[in-house]
C-alpha cells in the first residue's frame, strides 16, 4: 500500500470486467492507477489490455502481482471461485493484502469468505454499489461500505476513482446490508406505487394528477417521485419505454433473494419484502426477468377484458 | 351563493364538529364566515355557539336555514344518517343548496348520496382531508376536491379558510378516490420502513446510518424521511414519544379498509395494500387502535427472547 | 304452504334460470312440484315451460301467484332488482310468501333484503349452494341454509329436491356465511397445494410421489386428495383438462371478494384470504377467468425460461 | 452390514439423544440391536447406557466403532459439527460406512454433506422424521427416505423399528424436500383454518356448527379435521389445551425457513409459504414459540375490546 498512501496511485488489481465491472475499471485507469485484470472471457480482458491493463491468468497469478484488489462479480458462487477456489486469490495473496468486494451477494458468504481471508491475514471489505451501469460508466456510483474507521479511510480513494458517494455503513458487511435493505425497500416501494396507481386509474382518477397528489403527499416516494411505473408519467425513465434498460426486475428479485436470506438467518419478520420477493421472482419466472422493475405495474395492472 | 361570490362571505352550515371539524368551524368564523351548526354532541355545539356560531336542532333544520353546507363525520353510517336520515339534509334542502362532505367515507356510499342529492337538484361534493387534528386548528389541512371545473372553482374559496392545499383530483368521487390512493400507499410504505429498519438493525447497522442512507438512496420515502417509526431516529415525533398522538393505526386501518372496498368494487390487484390493511386491522384488534401507525415497527420488532 | 305441509308438493315460483338455476327447477318438476317460473332471458323461460312450468312476467306477476319463491341469481345487484326494484317480489308479495335465496351473494345485502321482506311480513332464508353444474343436475348440491330452525323445517323438504346435504348453518345470513368460510379456505388450500408441489417438483420430486406423501400426511386436505392441480396426478377432472370446466377461478375471485367484504365488516384479519383474492383475481385480470381455479398451479409454476 | 443382512440385527451408532432422539435409540434395542451412543449432553448418554448402550467419546470415536450410524439432531450447524466438525464421523469413517440422517436440516447443508461423505465412499441419505415425542416413544413415526432404491431397502429395516411408515421420497436429499414440502402446506393450511374459524365466529356462526360444515365440504384438511385450533371444538389436542404439549411455533418456524430457503435456491414462488413463515416467525419473536402451532387461531383472533 505505500504507492497509494504516498502517491495516491497504486497497481490495483481488477476481478470481473462484466457490464458494471468494465466500466470501474476503466475509470480506475484514467484516474491514474496501474490495473492487472481478470475475468473469465477473454474478450472482456481484451478490451481492458488495449485500453492500458495487464492481464494475468487467474485470481491466484493476479493476487501474485498485486496486494491491492477489487472484485466485481455477479453472485456468491463466483465470488466464492474467485476468493477460495483453485487458482483463487487465497492460493498467492500476500499478507496485508487488501480485497474489496464491490459484488452484492450474501451477507453470510461475504463472512465466510472474509473469515478465511482472515486467516491469511488478508484484508477483505464489502462495498456493494448502486447506480447502474451508467452510474458505472460515469463514474457516478455510490458504495456502501463495510469496515473500520481506518479501513475505510483507506479505501475510500479507490472507490472515489468510480463513484461519487462513498457511504460508510459500518463494520465488515454492514455495506452489504444497507445495500440490502435499500433495496427491500425499493422493491416493496415500487409495488406500493404500482398497487395505487393502478387502483387510482381503476377509480377513474388521471394518471399525472394522481401522481402529482401522490408526490405532494404523505404517500410520496423515489418511485413515485422520479420513477414512476405508469408509461407517460415520467418522460425518458425505462417505464416510458417499454420497460427496456434500468433495473431489471431479474437483478431485484435476487436483491430481495438476499434479503429474504437475511431475515431467515436474523429471524427478522419482513412480510412484504417476502411478498415483494415473490412477485419480482414471479415476474421473472413468466419471461420478463429483462423488464425494468417497473414493470411491475404492467403485471399487475387491471386488464380489461 | 349571492352572498359569497360578492363578498366571499356567506352563512354556512357546518355538521360533525369533533375533534377536526370544531377546529374546521372555527377557522370558518375566523374569517368572517357566518356559521349554524350541528352536532349530536350538545356540548360541541355548546363551544361553537360561544364562539358565535348558531345552532340548529338537526341537519333538516340546519338545511331550511342555509344553502351552503360543509359535513365532517367519521364514517359512512354517520353520513348517511346526517344526509337521509330522519330529520336529515335531503328532508328540507332547498335546490342548488351545495354540500361538501369532508369526511373520509366509502367512495360507492358517497355516490349513493350524491345520486339521492342530485334527484333533489341539490350539489354534493367530496373533499376529504389529510392534515390532521393540527392541520384542522392551524388551517393548513390539504383538501382533495371532486368535483366538476366550475363546482371546483365556487368550494375552492370555502375550504381556504379551513386548508392551505386545496386540490382538484377529478370528478365527484375523486377527492375520495385520491386520498384512499394515497393512505394506501402510504400504509404500505410505512411497514416497507418499518421492517427494513428492523431488518438492518438485526443485521447490525446503527438505526441514524441506516436511515441516513435510505433516504439519500431509491429507498427513501415520507415514511423514512419525516416519519422514521423507529424511535429516537427523529426527535419530535411520535415515534419518539412512545406513538403517542399522531395517525392512529385504527384510522389507517379504516382508510385501508376503504381501499380494500374500491379495489374490490374495480377488480383492481392489490396485494401489499390487502395485506398491510391486515396488518393495521391486527394491531386494532390486539389493542393498540390508538397508538400511531408508526406503531407497527414496535410491532413488527425482532424481540430478544 | 297449506299445499306443501299437507301433501308435500306446492306452487312454487322460481327465479334465476341459468346454468345452475334450469337444472333446479326441472327438478323440482321431476319431484312432483307445479313450477311458474321468471328469468330475462326468454329463451331460458321457453326451455322451461316445454317442460312443464308456467312463465310469469315479472318477479311482481310470480309473487302475486305463488307464496313458495326461489331465487337463483349470479350477483347482489341481481338479487336487489329482483327482490326491491320496479316490477320485484316485493311490490305484490303476500303476508307470509316465504323467499329462499340460493344465490351467493354479500351477507349485508342479503340482511338488508332480509330486513325489508320483515317488513312486509315476507320471509327471506338464504340457503347458498355447493356443488356446481353437476350437482345442479344430479340434485346433489349441498345447501347451507341460514334460517330459524322451524323455519329451516318448513324449508328443507323444498331443498331435498335440488341436493342431498341439506345443512343448517344457523339464523339468517349463517348460510352464507358458512358457504363463503368454506369457499375461503378452499381458494387458500388450493393455492397453498400449487405452490408446494411446484416446489416439490423443482426440488426434484415426482408429483404422484409427492401427492402420495402430502395425502398420508397432515398436509393432506381436500385440494390435495381429489383436485390436485397438477395435470396428471388425478385423472378425470379440468387439471388433467387443461383446467376446462370444474369451478371458475372468476367465481373463486367473486366468493373471495365476499369474504373480504366480510371481514372488513367484522374486523376479521384474513391475511391469506386477503392474498388468495389477490391472486384469483389477478388470474382473472389476466384473461384466464374461465379456467378452473386449479390454474393456480399453471400460474405460479417455475418456469424453465 | 453383513450382521444386518444375515440376521438383521446390527451394532448401530446413535448421535443425537434428545425428545426424539432418545426415544429412538431406546426402541432401536428393544428390537434387539447393539447401540454406541453419543451426546453433548453427559447426562442423556448415562440414560442411555443404562438402558444397555455402550457410550464413546466423540463421533469420531463412534465412527471408528461401527459402520451403521443414525444422526437425530436440531439443526444444520449440529449436523455439519457432528459429520465434518473436529472428531467428526468423517475423521474416521470406515469405507462403506452408512450414515442416515433423520435431522430436518436445509437440503443444501445436507447435500454438501452427503458429497463430503461420497469422496470417502461413506453412505449419507436424509430420513426425516414426522409424528412428534410422542411417536418417537411409540415407534409410530414416519420415515421420508431420499435415497436410491437399493439404498431405501438396506436402510428400511433399521428405520421400521422406530417408525411405523417409511416412505421412499426419492433420491438423496428428496427426504428433506418431502418433509419440507408437507410441513409448508401444512403451516399454511392450520393458518387458513385458523382465519376461517375467526371470520366464521365473527359472523356468528356456531364453531362447531362451522367446523361440522367445513369438514364435509371442500375446505376440509387435516388441520380442520384432527387439529382444528379453536379450543373446544376438539377435545384432547393441545389447542384444548391452551395451545401446551403439540407442535411448537418455533419448529414450524424453522420448518418453514427451510421451505423459504428451497424457495430461494429453486427459484420457486411460495406466496403463501412466505406469509406463513413471517407469521410463525412473529409469533415466536412475540414470545409465544413453545406454544403449539395452533396458537395462530389465537393470534389472530378478533379480539371485542
């Protein structure tokens, strides 16, 4: 870590260059730190070398080169890879080597996998984002981080290389359950909406002077406010377009997956958040795991027949 | 009307002065308003009639004395009674009398009344309001009128003396319709905030953290903003003060409730408003009718055994 | 009833000729009983009198005939016009013309109708019936008869023509009561069968090894034993049809919606048969009301996308 | 196994001597067998041996001892400490070994398990158990076998002398799922009674009148017919009995977080199974986990206050 505390510019190395991940990356580089990649399409780390990277040829060459790393992976099964499994980082990472997991995954294998780290004296840090992959691209993401006071200082850099918001939400994995349950939240928030919406037309109410008694009102929320799920209430938002881009309603059905994990594992009652687990899991089931969230509003809209 | 639209200033006839309406009555007088009034209560007529009102010996009698009445009572059966009861409105109304009814009732039962007022070349228009017995005494209460362009434009003077947001929601059966929309949604948030909060206290996140970053995030809402139900996260409101005051779970229940009967009559999905109306039914039953709706984090609580 | 007491066969009118309706009547007629019978559709009217009942005009025109009525109606606002509207049962029934009502309808509108026959010394029983189309043929159904005992007395040799279980539920409106309780926990059990043999099935079970095992254990219930809903476990009935004929998921959503109006007005909490509604009646929104309500199944599958 | 098959008595390990455990192991001698024992619990391997079982250290030390092992313990962390743990069976499980699990555990735990065990050609099959303490003392449990055919029929003598049905679930792991699956219909199917019990009441039905009429209608299931939870319309079950004795809230809380968890892992939607584990989850976290499930009548009683 010298290179970055003195100079603020370090090698960092780089684990999963998806949608979100190349983008990171990418802005890692401009911003002026060194990047060693991986990932498991080739393609990907391609692109990534023609714009300044070095690739490597696994986590565990990768953890060899670098004692700086950043993982943006899609679920816990390959993060679990990635960190444990054979050429995983564990295999070669040195000691006081330090790992921030920007994937959301589960609270319960983010700790596991911290714990082994642990062992190894390695650091390991959760920091799940929010933003979307414009957010990424823009480097306009927000990170909500699980460490120490004196880790997250240390940290923080990095992260403010790809976002904008860098949140410190507690201790190790408290990142991961903020994200969590913002997202419970948004997910109950957007069938609320969707459910009064829907009632509102079916009593004959307009659809924008209802929205617009709604946001000046005690019922008023982000996904009334700018996201509204009606089409033709909000110009430019994914619900006026087909429900095409945005947040997939497949990606919010795994956010409420980890948190139904967590109410199981703390015994926390969450009635809606299952009911609103059930649905987007529904929702995605029947074919449209691609839609915006939103989406939800056509599904549950009153059809005439 | 001569008399109001020369001088915006007219005799008015006011039934249901309770803990909203005497407040509503006053304001009326205040600004110069002439009031007759009536309540079952002698003693809240009592109070009026101190504060120079008139009184009248039932709604036919207040009916016969004035063509411009305003109604504010708790549920439907008391509207029904007061509109085509014995001694009712509709038994001495004189034509083109307006009446509008400020109670929050069943939006199929308001119709009905209207229907019956109409027959009688007598105007009837809904505009319940949300604000609360404080909204009531400071004159700052919202209206949500229903009501045609013009009907709108005549009450619009009227309910200014009483609120600061008067708004046009639509048609008779609108105001109705736009306020249940909106407690609908705003019930459904509230446990959305509750059980997030106890979900991520379980997890660990200290409750300011953990609000902090809903309400900078897609997750924020009124209910996380202005009404965070658990306690100590605000200071001043009833959550803080052991759900004291405030919006009773017993009166959400009831609008829930006429929620549930629109969507029935609509043939309109509702899911997380059914069970939210469940929920708020529960903690009526259980005793707690009184306490405010932020009671159903208390409620909801993962308790240590 | 001087007829009936004496020589157990009467002058009975008989109102409602539909899918269930003409099959009840003719077998009235098979069981020895003269028919007059009303319905608004002519045709319906025809088919009847070919088999030996008199036509009448109007539900008025039955009334001043006959003293025994029966009414077989699909909703309320049926059963009002033909008990309270222009040309009803109400404007020339006799002292002591005594109604039985079979159809399902809202208990406060069947008390309301109840109240108004009161009034004119006519009495009003309701006696709901289960069994379907078939057992309309077959006069199988099972009647659920709300009425005084004697009453009941006086009620049930008219039923035994039409059913085999004649039930006395209790005093007027336990008859609907009852049939909507039952119907209640059968849309619930039928929902809570689908989802756990589509669980079962994706955790690799086989769905007659499944069936076999729910049925010999305390899982068991009717939905299970002689309706599961997945096509294949139980031949002969609409799952193993494509859902075809069997009880209509838009009538499980009307008999739900009753038992929501129900415990919205006795306070009741109904969580599940809150969601079950839900769920009957998004089924229906989204085109498939016609299908058996076992299409729950079909619904909530996991899809293999 | 020779032992077994020749004579079909065997030296058998038993891990695990709890309510159940205990009562098992017991009826295993009674029927001939030689038991080494082995417990946390000191006290409850002296009851044992006593009874004439030999007692070990540890599981490894037990392992070491026999080739038949049975495990009967609370939950998966206890299954992976006894099978994986520090003197775990696996540290010295001979070749061939053949462990049943009669543990109800999380399908995945268990089959991370059975893999763990399959690299040292040790046997592992799930066989969870049903029919409560007091069918454990009477050897009139149900055995829900995952297992391969020829496996089910080596292990089904072991198992026929503690229970009275074995049941062939289907292969490893579909023991678990069965038992599972039956355990979520069945906590879904007590909270539909109970519901339809409280509305029914509500509307002033007679409950065993409403109970009589439910049990020859299509509502009909186990938990109305052998367990309905409103004391006294059964006599001599535990909801008779102020809800002691029977199964606790708190095991079909955890039965149905096992339900949530398959839910989660198989993409499955279980709406309703979600809605009744957050109900006995809350119920515990009330307070109330030791009283029997059928407290949930009680909880959601309508109270008159």
């Amino acid at each position: 870590m010298v290179n970055l505390t003195q100079s603020r510019l370090a090698l960092i190395g780089f684990i999963g260059l998806g949608n979100m991940g190349a983008h990171m990356a990418r802005n890692l580089i401009k911003k002026g730190h060194e990047l060693v990649v991986y990932d498991v399409n080739n393609q990907s780390v391609n692109e990534l070398t023609k714009f300044g990277a070095k690739s490597s040829e696994s986590p565990a060459d990768l953890a060899a080169k670098t004692q700086n790393i950043i993982t943006m992976l899609p679920s816990h099964p390959h993060v679990n890879e990635v960190y444990l499994g054979k050429k995983g980082i564990l295999e070669t990472a040195q000691k006081s080597t330090r790992c921030i997991d920007c994937s959301t995954i589960d609270i319960e294998a983010s700790k596991r996998i911290a714990n082994l780290c642990a062992e190894k004296s390695v650091y390991f840090n959760d920091a799940p984002v929010s933003g979307g992959v414009k957010g990424a691209e823009m480097a306009t993401l927000t990170f909500m981080v699980g460490a120490s006071k004196t880790d997250f200082e240390v940290i923080k850099p990095f992260l403010e290389c790809m976002g904008k918001n860098i949140v410190h939400a507690g201790d190790m994995g408290h990142g991961l359950a903020a994200k969590i349950c913002n997202n419970m939240l948004l997910g109950i928030s957007m069938i609320g909406v969707a459910e009064t919406m829907n009632l509102g037309l079916s009593l004959g109410l307009d659809k924008k002077v209802l929205a617009g008694i709604l946001n000046t009102s005690s019922g008023r929320c982000w996904s009334s406010e700018v996201y509204n799920p009606v089409p033709g209430v909000i110009e430019g938002i994914p619900p006026s377009n087909n429900y095409e881009g945005g947040f997939q309603s497949g990606l919010m059905a795994k956010d409420l997956s980890l948190a139904q994990n967590a109410s199981v594992e703390t015994h926390s009652s969450t009635p809606l958040g299952s009911m609103a687990y059930n649905f987007y899991k529904h929702i995605s089931n029947q074919g449209y795991s691609k839609k915006d969230f939103g989406y939800v509003y056509e599904y549950l809209r009153t059809k005439k027949n």
